[in-house]
C-alpha cells in the first residue's frame, strides 16, 4: 500500500500533506542560507525564510513554496533571472526580489517561470528588467505584486512588468506597476483574466499581440504613452477599467489595430491625448462608457468596419470624432438608443428624453483635420467656427454624413472611474473639473465666434 501511495504520489507530482515538512532559513532556523534549503527540500515542503538579505539566483526544479517572513530580500547576481521556476505547482509569497540581468534577449527577469500552475503573490520586485516573465507557463496566479524597472533606462531598454508569451489561463490581480516598458505585455496569451491591476508612468499599460479570448476589468491605466494597445486580437472584453491622462505625441487611452469582436462596458475613458483609437478594427461594441475631456474622443480609420456605439456619454471633449479616410460605416445608435453628447443643442418636444433632431458628430473643419492633421492648429479658431457655421447654413462643402440619430438628452447614469491619483506627485485633477472647464471655455468661444460672425455678416 505505501508504494502504491509513492508511485502514485510521483506520478501526479504530489507528496501528501503529512508528509511535507516546512525548513526554516535564517534566525533560530537549521538553514542560513535559500539556495541550500531549496536542494535539502522534498517536492511539496514549504521554505519560510526569515527577514534579512539572501544573495544568489534561485532555481526551483522541484514543486516548493517559498514564504518570506519580514519581507526577506532575495538579490540576484546581476545576470540571469533572480529566481526561476522550473517546477509545476510552486508559490512564492512575501519577498523583495531585486537586482536581475541586463539583457532582454535572455528574459532577464525578477521571477521566470517556465513551469505551470503557480501562485506567484505578495512581492515586490524592484532594479529588474522584467517583474514576472511567463514563458509557455499557463494556469498561473500572479496576484498583488509591486514591480517597478529601472527608471535610469530609456523605455524601450526596459522590460514589461507582467511579461506573458505563448502561455494560456493565466490570472493577474492586483498587482501595482510602474516604471517598465509596458506594464502587461501579452502575446499569443488566450483565456486570461486580469482584474483590479494600477498601472502608470511607463509606455503601454495593457499591450496585447495575437492574443483572444481575455478578459480585464477594474484596472487603473494613467499617466502612459497609451493605456491599452490592442493589436491583431479578438474576442476581448473591457469592463470598468479607467483610462486617464494618457499624453503625448501620438497617445490613447486604448489604440486597437487589426481586431475584432471586441466589447467595451462602462469604462472611463478621461483626459488623453485621443480617447480610443481604432483602426481596422471590426465588429465591436462600446456601451455604457464615459468619454470625457480628451483632446480627440474617437479616432478611427475608414477601416474600422462594422462598429457600434450606444449609451455612451461623450462630455467635453474638444473634438467628439475624428475620421481619416472618406467614409465609415460606425453605427451610433441601438434601436432608438444613441449617445449623449454634452455639445448636442438639440430639442425633445415629446419628453421622451431623445432629442428630436439628430447630432451631426462631425463637422467640415473635423473632416478636414482628419485628413490633414496640421490644421489642428486653428481648432476653436474664428476660421474653424466659420466654417462649421457655414456649412450649416450653405452645405456647399459637405464631408461624410457621421450623425447619431437618437441622441440622449441626458447623459446615463454611470460611475465614471479614476484612479485615486493621476498625477505621480499627488495632485488630483478629477476628470469633472476638467469637463467643466473645457465647457466653459468653448462657450466662450462658440459666442465670440459667433460675434465675429455676425460682425462680419453686417
């Protein structure tokens, strides 16, 4: 009976609970030092290393759980990965694990692992160049980390904080990322869930690459270059996640490229260079999001084919749409469901609470500088008022028809979602000043344009 329990026992990778022993390493413990624990240890034991500092890469061959006690130190040698997993079924929590190898092209990293189905949580991860690198690793937990690079580096010499390739059913939870190349890079990564995660200061907080069927929700993306990048993807769903003052040259709050079948569901999408961006992007949904206080809300690309927008709240944003190319077909309504639109001066006799008349989203001086983005330059100009206005009364020059037919005439009741802090030093700008702000402005320039219109008319 005990070798039948043995050899079953070394089949499916387990030793019973009994049986595991817990070695202790550093104060009042038989063991001074990781390294020699990890190879006294059996496969199922526990390795609780006490507070201090322990030099040395780490490799784990054998199914074992590391826990620090006192946020014990685990310093690499400057080279390599500091600890890497080998071993199916391994659990490291409660370390700080610090100093990895210089060089991307060896995965260089805090943790690696190439095994399966571990629980990775609790960390802190600092002078690394990836957090945690998972490596054909699929059925992972990596939950409440602290990962942050090395600042000193331009970004595209840094790694990702959470780094995912050719791995599936992965789980990433609240974890907290700062100061990487991208906080979570996913490629040929299907079926994960990430929820709950704080993402800033580095170049793409969310960048995924050939990657379907995942799911993210609850995170906070601010102060990157973009807050999702979502490329050569499908059937990727986005709820409740806040996607803030993201700026710069060429910055979104979320870029899709050659996807599909996307769903978007009470978002924030507040203070960025351009809101979302899409191109080729196709058969995918936005509702029940707020677009607020972005220099562009929605760019897309004649391209993007076959996409739909409704009940979303569009407020404040210095230009609602934006097309490059001549024609699109983007649906902004649902039945009779549109958007609500805080420019929209529109009319609802009946009180059902849709305006009676339809918004056009985007006028001739909008069409023009989709095309040619140097005319920007005169956006809430007297020229750009001028010929908004003329075209509303003499449509000679007439761009692509772009309206939302059932426009709301209050905006839906939604959470509009921010980080707690979108700025790193601490100042908080919520999002509901800076609309106000941009709608006292453009009322002031809508009625001295509107003088100057007149002036000239007499």
């Amino acid at each position: 009976m005990i070798f039948r329990i043995l050899l079953w026992g070394g089949i499916l990778g387990f030793v019973p609970a009994a049986w595991a022993k817990i070695l202790q390493v550093g104060q009042g413990g038989s063991f001074t030092s990781v390294r020699e624990a990890i190879r006294a240890a059996e496969p199922g034991d526990t390795i609780r290393v006490q507070r201090g500092t322990y030099s040395g890469n780490l490799f784990l061959d054998k199914r074992l759980a590391l826990e620090g006690i006192g946020k014990p130190v685990i310093r690499g040698d400057g080279k390599d990965s500091v600890i890497t997993v080998l071993a199916d079924g391994c659990a490291i929590r409660g370390f700080v694990v610090e100093r990895s190898g210089p060089m991307l092209v060896y995965e260089d990293s805090g943790i690696l692992l190439k095994s399966d189905n571990n629980r990775i949580e609790g960390n802190e991860l600092r002078d690394i160049l990836f957090g945690i690198y998972l490596y054909q690793s699929d059925g992972n937990t990596i939950r409440e980390n602290v990962i942050s690079g090395r600042p000193h580096l331009e970004s595209g010499e840094r790694g990702s904080g959470i780094h995912i390739w050719d791995s599936v059913n992965n789980t990433i939870l609240r974890n907290a990322i700062s100061q990487e190349r991208d906080g979570m890079y996913l490629q040929n990564a299907n079926r994960s869930f990430i929820s709950g995660n704080r993402v800033h200061d580095l170049r793409y907080g969310l960048h995924y690459m050939f990657s379907d069927d995942n799911r993210f929700e609850d995170n906070d993306f601010f102060n990157n270059v973009a807050g999702a990048a979502i490329m050569y993807s499908k059937n990727i769903v986005f709820r409740r996640n806040a996607f803030v003052r993201n700026r710069g040259f060429s910055s979104y709050g979320i870029l899709f490229q050659d996807s599909l079948d996307c769903v978007a569901e009470e978002n924030t999408i507040s203070d960025n260079t351009t809101g979302v961006f899409m191109e080729a992007l196709n058969r995918s949904v936005f509702r029940r999001n707020t677009i607020a206080a972005n220099d562009i809300a929605i760019q897309a690309f004649s391209s993007a084919s076959q996409d739909v927008f409704t009940e979303n709240n569009f407020v404040a944003n210095l230009s609602p749409f934006q097309l490059v190319g001549k024609v699109t077909d983007i649906r902004w309504t649902v039945g009779t469901r549109g958007n609500y639109w805080s420019e929209y001066d529109g009319y609802d006799l009946d009180g059902n609470g849709i305006g009676d008349v339809e918004f056009r989203i985007q006028n001739a001086f909008e069409h023009l500088e989709g095309n040619y983005p140097r005319l920007r330059i005169y956006l809430s100009s007297p020229a750009s008022s001028a010929l908004a206005a003329s075209q509303r009364l003499l449509p000679i020059l007439d761009p692509p028809k772009t309206a939302d037919r059932y426009p709301l005439m209050r905006p839906m009741d939604l959470e509009a979602r921010e980080p707690e802090r979108i700025v790193a030093a601490g100042r908080r700008i919520p999002a509901l000043v800076i609309a106000c702000a941009l709608i006292l402005v453009a009322a002031l320039i809508l009625a001295w344009g509107r003088a100057a219109w007149s002036t000239s008319l007499s």
